[in-house]
C-alpha cells in the first residue's frame, strides 16, 4: 500500500518538489546547503545518527566493507559522521550542483553528479556498501524497482537502505496536519512522492535482494540474492 506524500515549505511555489530550489534557499532550513565551510560543519555536528552510525559501524566491519556509495546524499551529514566513525572510503552523489559546496571540506573521497532514475555505472566491489538515505518517496515503483535492479546486475553487495517515509497511522496523521495547517496558513502543498507500507518496500528489492539485518524498517541492511 501507498499513499500521496505532501509537505509544505517557507516559500516553495511548485506543485512538485524542487531540489534545487531547496537546498539554494537558506530559508529552508531544513534542506539548504551552506556556502561557506563553517556552517556545513555546524549542520554536520548538530544532527544526531547514533543509532544508525552504531550498527553501520558494527555491519562494516563484520563484513570487511571498504568502500561506501552514497545515492542521493543530500546535505551529506549521515555520511560525514559515518566517515569520520569508520575510516571508509566513502563517495558522495546527488542530482544538483549544490553537492559541489561539500568540496570544501576537502573530506570525502568522491563527489559525483548521479542521477538514480536513469542508467549509472559505479566503481563496485564485493566490499562495497551502496547507502540509500531516504530517497524513496519521489521515485514511482518502476523507478525504485529498478534502481534494485541496476545495482543487483552491477553486483553490489550490500545496502543501507533507509525509508524517508514508512506508512503508518501516525504518518497518515502527520499528513492531515500538513493539510490542514496549509490552509490556515495559506500556503500551498507540494507534492513529495509517495510514503509506502512496509510490504510494498519488499516487492520492490525481493527479486533482487534479501533483508540481511531489519531495525524496523527505520533502517534495513539488504544483501545481494545472487552473490
């Protein structure tokens, strides 16, 4: 099961989601990547993965992972934390050029332009662990299936995957108080994607890869059926 995903932001006037728009407008708080190298790091040291850093830590090393490709990282700060606790080559990606600004930190290993809804070819090993950080909701089944299948055939391993929007009661409520308060504030809704119910996650990655380890699907570790 799924359902329509929709957020409202400071001054965000697309009927879709604008990436571009949300990470160059320092009023979006929440998603805007800073200028300058001061206030990245403050993002970086403010947001908190301990439980996610603690058992990616542990999955690394019990399966010798040595290199780390991350889909989709946004304003990266997962994968900071998760470089500077582990040591692991770790390569970053995103759709928008806003992902350059990370170069000033001279700290990852690799910034790339990918985009996950078309064809990508990745420098992959046995060793290496693709991370989706919550970049479900904008892709249709189609897309999300499909990007399982391209990372199968290109023998990726392993993969952290983690749900931006799991359904539930609670987010079905979530999603009647967004509506409700846009229209007391007179703002208009923009369409994030979609949130899915744990069963149809599964669909999408059960030809191609097996739940490995499950915390609730707050976060899942899937392994590759064929290697």
């Amino acid at each position: 099961m799924k359902l329509k995903h929709y957020s409202i932001f400071y001054k965000h006037q697309e009927s879709k989601i604008n990436w571009r728009y949300l990470r160059n407008n320092k009023n979006e708080t929440e998603y805007f990547i800073p200028l300058n190298e001061e206030d990245i790091l403050k993002i970086f040291e403010k947001d908190n993965h301990t439980d996610v850093l603690d058992s990616t830590k542990k999955y690394i090393d019990k399966n010798k992972i040595n290199r780390i490709i991350s889909l989709g990282s946004g304003r990266s700060s997962l994968e900071y934390q998760l470089k500077l606790k582990t040591g692991v080559y770790t390569i970053i990606s995103d759709i928008t050029e806003s992902i350059l600004r990370l170069k000033k930190l001279d700290f990852f290993d690799e910034i790339l332009f990918i985009d996950i809804t078309k064809k990508f070819d990745l420098k992959s090993s046995s060793s290496t662990m693709v991370l989706l950080p919550r970049i479900d909701t904008e892709l249709s089944d189609s897309q999300l299936k499909n990007l399982f299948k391209n990372l199968n055939k290109q023998k990726v391993k392993f993969i952290l995957f983690i749900p931006a929007q799991l359904l539930s009661i609670k987010s079905i409520l979530v999603q009647f108080y967004i509506i409700l308060k846009a229209v007391m504030q007179k703002k208009p809704l923009v369409d994030c994607g979609y949130s899915r119910s744990r069963s149809s996650f599964r669909k999408l990655w059960e030809e191609f890869y097996d739940i490995h380890i499950n915390y609730n699907y707050k976060y899942l570790f899937l392994i590759n059926k064929g290697l």
